[in-house]
C-alpha cells in the first residue's frame, strides 16, 4: 500500500469567505470536491486532526482517541454540508466545544503558537477531509 505525504499548513492563509446556511456550509470552500484519499491520511495524522480525540473504522491505527464520537458512519449521521461546517467551526454547535475549529483565525483561546492567527487546515484540506468522511457509512 503506498503512502500518503501530507503538508500541514505552514503559513497563514487567507480564509476564503463562506456562508453558513442553517446548520452547514453547503458550498464547497474551494469551488470543488475534495480527494477523500488525501482527506484519509489527514484523518489519520497524528500531529493535528482527527485520530487524536475520535476513533473509527481504521483497524490499522493504534491508539485511536476516545474523548469524541466515533467516526464511523459519519456520513450516515450528517450532510456533507453539516461536516464542512463541524470543521471549520464546531463551537457553532456547541460554544465549550473541546474540538478545534480547523478554519478561523479570530476569537480564539488556547491556540499553539504555531497556529496563531491563521488555520490549522487550509480551505482544501477541509474540503479533504469532508470528502473522506462523506465515505463513512455504516
């Protein structure tokens, strides 16, 4: 199986406008769909997203968080809208959120240093990451 070589945002990007229609963002943020396959890996990485705290249908990934709902069948449970919107800011569901919001700059507490002032995921990133878990039905 080949490997997936996966690049974190570096520096700031400027974040693309988007509207929230009740509870989703049901445009993409890039104009495009995302690459469920690149939004696997980023699934998987250990250094910011989503294995540290959710576990899921990965039987080859040890250590899979147990502090947030299991993955599986998330694209059963929500739109791809919903999803977009969980990403790039879940304190919209839930202002004590302990998830990060994967794309805002502002209004922000507890943010490594490396992420202050912009996102953890670029616009494509999420769009990835959407995309994958778009794939995850029961």
């Amino acid at each position: 199986m080949a490997s997936l070589v996966v690049a974190l945002p570096t520096q700031a990007e400027e974040l693309l406008p988007y509207t929230v229609v009740n509870d989703g963002i049901p445009q993409s943020l890039t104009g495009s769909p995302g690459d469920a396959v690149r939004g696997r890996a980023l699934v998987l990485a250990r250094t910011t997203t989503c294995i540290l705290c959710h576990s899921g249908p990965f039987p080859e990934t040890r250590f899979q968080g147990d502090l947030a709902p299991d993955l599986a069948g998330a694209g059963n449970r929500w739109t791809v809208s919903q999803l977009r919107l969980r990403l790039v800011d879940a304190s919209r569901f839930n202002p004590n959120t302990i998830m990060p919001s994967y794309y805002r700059a502002d209004g922000l507490v507890r943010v490594g240093r490396n992420f202050a002032g912009k996102p953890i995921l670029s616009a494509a990133e999420i769009e990835d990451i959407v995309a994958f878990l778009a794939t995850l039905r029961d």
